[in-house]
C-alpha cells in the first residue's frame, strides 16, 4: 500500500455525548479527531477518549462522504478506541506495520481525517505516564506536532500504520521548547484487537481504579483533583494530597505509584494508602472499581 493510498484511509471522526455521561464534564459531548481503516468491513482504529461513552459517531471521507458508526470498544490501558462503521466507506484497510522497529530520528508522516498530513520526525521514545491513571512503556513521540491530532495515523513512509495519536505535549531541550505528538505504538493493538472486536474488551480482569488525577513534581505524586463519586473520592482523597506509600511500598513518582497500584490485584482490590495532608501523614484505605463501571455503553445499533 502506498502512502498516498494510506492517508485516502484516514477518516475524520465526530461523536456526540449525553449531558449526563461520565466524561462528559472533562472531555466534551461533541469530539472531534480521526480514525483508520484497519478491515476492509469499514472498521476503524482510533483513539479512545473521541468515543467513549458516545451515543453518535460519524465518519467522514476526505472527499464529505459521511457514514454513520458504531463505537465498539475503548481500552483503558492501551488507550485504542474501534468503532465500525453502519454503511459502506469503499476505502481501503491500511496495513499494520511494525512499531517496534521505529528508532529517533525516522522520517514518518502524521495524518488526519481532513486530508491533512505533517511530514515529521521521531524525537524520542520512552515511558509515559497520564494523569489519568494511564501508563505507556514505549511511547512514540514526533515533532512537529499535528495541530489536529487526536487519532490521526503515524505512517512510514512506505505507507504501514505505526501508530495513532493521543497528544499534544512539549518538550524542553536547554533553552527551546517545541511542540510534539504523543503517539501510540501499534504493536499493542494486535494482541488485543480480536477481543475488543467481539467481547468489547479485553477478556482480563480489569485493573484496579481510584478516580484521582495526579502529577509528578520533583519525584511526588501530587493529587491535582479526584472524579466525584469515584473510590478516590468515597474514600476522603483530595486535592493536594501526596501520595506516599502504597500498601507497605514508598511511592518513587507516578509511574511507580501505578505499577504498585495494579500490583494489588482487579478491580475492587482494597488498597492502602499513605497520604501527606498539610504536612500530616494519614493513612486511607481505598476500595478500588473497575472504570468501565463509571461508564455509559454503547447503545445496540
């Protein structure tokens, strides 16, 4: 597959959200980004938070063809969101290729669903650790960045998916700052894909889940805000918190404080934690959930 033929496979994604869903508050009720074509039965790869908890998605061909879809399933852990589309697209299955391979310094390009496209370069690929309870081992980061990024498609150049994009980040080297993309490698996606498709997630037991957002700052979880009426929340967490210890372990920065947190078992594990409140130490103990709980399912099309 060429690339040109590639980027006719990158489709503009739209979806609509109730007032009451979960996300609502901190994602939007209309979103907006971009999808691939992966199977030639029209579905499509994109990032997850553009569908979660959607009652509408459409998808748009670069030349205003617009099909309705099906939002399938969103993995927290990967971040890959699948939606299948309800009519014909006539495009395409872009070709997966192989992420593992990429290295700083290779030439790609970074796609929407607009037919618009950044000739770019991987800058680094390391560990990324979100806010949001989410951990990536091996990121991709590009530069420049995409200013529509969500979704879009990293490409080789010789027209494989690589990746799908989740960010707009910047990155300090001595005294500049640019602007880059935060990507996620596609190799995560075939193990998983099968599942997703026909259980609508992975056939796992679900990580355990607080609810909280926290920051990193000089080697401290810090805990910027918590979702109400989340185990975080239930359990007296608040904003400001450092997070200290989890179980009997020392929290060394927010990656850490993950691993530790999914080490204590699925969802619904029951986990101590440290916290310094106003330079007092407390002990809480949380009753952990399963996120996908939290939220609203796709309705049967």
């Amino acid at each position: 597959m060429t690339l040109e033929n590639t980027l006719r496979s990158v489709v503009a994604v739209r979806s609509s959200v109730p007032d009451d869903a979960f996300t609502a508050g901190t994602l939007g009720n209309q979103r907006e980004g971009s999808g691939v074509v992966i199977r030639e039965n029209g579905l499509v790869l994109t990032i997850g938070y553009l569908i979660t908890e959607a009652e509408e998605v459409w998808l748009t061909r670069h030349d205003g063809k617009v099909v309705p879809a099906h939002p399938l399933s969103y993995d927290q852990e990967t971040g890959f969101g699948l939606v299948q589309a309800l009519g014909a697209l006539d495009l395409p299955a872009v070709e997966l290729g192989d992420a593992s391979v990429v290295q700083v310094g290779d030439d790609a390009v970074l796609a929407d669903g607009r037919g618009d496209f950044v000739e770019t370069k991987i800058v680094a690929r390391q560990e990324f650790a979100g806010y949001w309870e989410y951990l990536l081992e091996d990121a991709i980061f590009t530069a420049p960045a995409h200013p529509s990024w969500g979704g879009a498609a990293l490409i080789s150049p010789e027209g494989r998916l690589l990746g799908v994009g989740s960010l707009r980040l910047q990155m300090a080297r001595g005294e500049e700052v640019s602007d880059i993309n935060m990507i996620v490698p596609i190799d995560l996606l075939p193990p998983i894909l099968d599942d997703l498709v026909s259980r609508g997630r992975v056939n796992k037991p679900p990580r355990p889940w607080l609810g909280a957002f926290s920051a990193e700052s000089n080697g401290e979880v810090i805990v910027m805000s918590v979702s109400e009426g989340s185990p975080a929340a239930h359990a007296g967490l608040r904003q400001g918190d450092i997070i200290s210890d989890v179980r009997d372990g020392e929290v060394e920065g927010l990656s850490d404080f993950y691993r530790k947190l999914w080490a204590s078992g699925p969802a619904g594990a029951e986990v101590p934690m440290r916290v310094v409140r106003d330079g007092r130490e407390t002990w809480l103990r949380i009753k952990t959930a399963d996120r996908n709980s939290f939220l609203k399912k796709p309705q049967l099309q």
